[in-house]
C-alpha cells in the first residue's frame, strides 16, 4: 500500500514511517516545516480540501500524526482556536482522503476519549476544552471519511522514545527536574505509560486490516512514583519520589485556576479542574507487557 503520514517527521510520524516501510509498504511524508525526510510541505491550519485531495491523490491510506500542545494557556474563549488546531484540520484532511479515494486512516488521539468512555461521571469532555476537541477530533474524522475509509483512533497516554532529536513534549520539563538536586515528589493516582515502537505497530496493524476501531494504547499501568523513579534512574539521578498529599495538588491547581482566570487566560486542560485528573488512576487495559525501559532510557539518558 501507499500511505500519507502527516507530521511524519514528528517523533511518532518518524516511526510509523520507518515501521511501515518495514512492513514493504511505500510511504510518504508530510508536514509545516521542510525537513530531511519531508515529501510535502504544507499548512494542514490553512490548506483547502483541494489542496490536500490533491496531495493524498493514489494513496490508500493516511495517518494523522500532528502534535498538538494542550497546556500554553490562550485567552479566553479557547474553544474556537482549540477546534480551529485539532477538529477542523483534521475534518478537512479526511474529507479530502474520501474524495480522493483513500480506504483506511489512523488518528493519533489522546487517552482521555477512553476515560471519557470509561467514566462519564467524571465530566471530562465537559471540563477539560482538550479532550472536547480530541472527542469531536475523533467524531469529524470519521464522519468527514465515510462509511469506506474506516478510521481507527489510537488513545495515547505518554508515549516514551525518541527519533534523532525528536522527544516527546512534556519530556524536558521532567528531564530537569530529574536532573537537579530538588527532591522529586508525586501525588497518588498514576498514568498508562507506550513506546513509541508500540504505538507505531498499532498504526500499521490499524492500515494493515483497516480497522476503525478506538484503540486504548499501553504497555504498563504506573503509578506517578514509579514513573518519575523510573526517570530519575535513566536520567542518572536515581533517588526516592515521596509522597505528595492531595490537599496540596488541590490547593495549587486551585490557585493556577484563580490567576489564570484573573489574566483571562485558560488551558486546555482546565487548572481548575486538574487535579480530578492527576489523582485518578488512568490506567488502561489491557496492556501489552512490552518492555519500556529501553524507551525510557532513550528519552530520558544522559546525553
């Protein structure tokens, strides 16, 4: 098959790229910015329907791989600059793959959608504009592409790796954090934790039997202790990660809730309502049982 993987010179895109040419599928890239490996330039923000039809034309498939940055605080209203990144481009894009004759896609989701599935108590899409935007992400790509080009959502939680100098997005804050002489602490609750290899290999598989289905990603389930220990020791830091009680996770997002609110500003996951989120157990089944270190390692090593 021929695939289009747009944001292919990401650190997911770079993968998926490399696994399906493994596979001995013939692939090609697309992205903002001009970049060794990059067949298509492109603005997905402002390109046409014609534009990208024209792009995806003798393609049998398409991955969405764009990264999106849920917390730089915007001013309020952020729902439309949120639907304007993450919902219309992506409406856009799959249109066009329906018209240009495409069978299969794959979208990088978020492993929100799963919890907002998994526990509609906790008003998730309602709270957070992020997840809304990833649920309605989800819903146009699927209602743009048709009942033919079935369109699987791939949930990612954090996803470790690299790909040259490519590292995930939240990796730097953490990786000084790791580094320094502060003490590490973390609150209860804990997170589902992929490679980027997995994550790649269930988007080939995904185009491989043009399933569209929701895929909940995960290698392991951690608690936030383990993983931040976890870091330390790849980053060379190797030290215990205490307890930090909830009171205080409740207090602090209460306040960045506050000041935020006073400079008009808001985030896509709202402060106000964070800490709902870092206390749960996100954890997601099932899980591969793949072995993470070596991802860990690779994103977190001293270099």
């Amino acid at each position: 098959m021929r695939i289009l993987v747009v944001g292919g010179s990401g650190l997911i895109g770079a993968h998926v790229v490399a696994v399906l040419r493994e596979r001995g599928h013939e692939v090609t890239s697309l992205a903002r910015t001009a970049r060794e490996g990059v067949d298509h330039v492109l603005e997905l923000g402002t390109a046409t329907v014609d534009e990208l039809a024209a792009v995806l034309e003798g393609h049998d498939g398409i991955v969405y791989a764009a990264r999106t940055d849920e917390q730089r605080p915007l001013r309020k209203p952020i729902l439309p600059a949120f639907r304007r990144d993450m919902v219309e481009p992506v409406a856009r894009l799959f249109t066009a793959a329906r018209t240009a004759g495409l069978t299969r896609g794959v979208v990088m989701g978020s492993y929100y959608t799963y919890f907002e599935r998994l526990h509609p108590e906790w008003r998730l899409a309602e709270r957070h504009t992020y997840i809304r935007c990833r649920v309605e992400q989800a819903a146009q790509a699927r209602t743009a592409a048709g009942p033919d080009l079935p369109v699987a959502v791939i949930e990612l939680p954090f996803v470790f790796g690299s790909a040259g100098d490519r590292l995930p997005n939240w990796a730097p804050a953490l990786d000084r954090w790791a580094r320094s002489a502060a003490p590490m602490v973390a609150p209860a609750g804990g997170t589902a934790v992929v490679s980027v290899r997995t994550v790649a290999d269930m988007a080939a598989d995904a185009l491989d039997c043009a399933d569209g289905s929701d895929l909940p990603a995960a290698d392991e389930n951690l608690t936030w202790r383990d993983m931040l220990a976890r870091i330390a020791l790849a980053a060379g830091r190797p030290r215990p990660v205490r307890h930090l009680p909830g009171g205080v996770v409740r207090a602090a997002t209460g306040l960045g809730g506050a000041l935020q609110a006073l400079g008009g500003k808001e985030s896509g996951v709202n402060v106000r309502h964070a800490a709902g989120v870092f206390l749960a157990e996100l954890y997601v089944e099932p899980v591969t049982g793949r072995e993470l270190d070596g991802a860990i390692r690779e994103t977190f090593s001293p270099r």
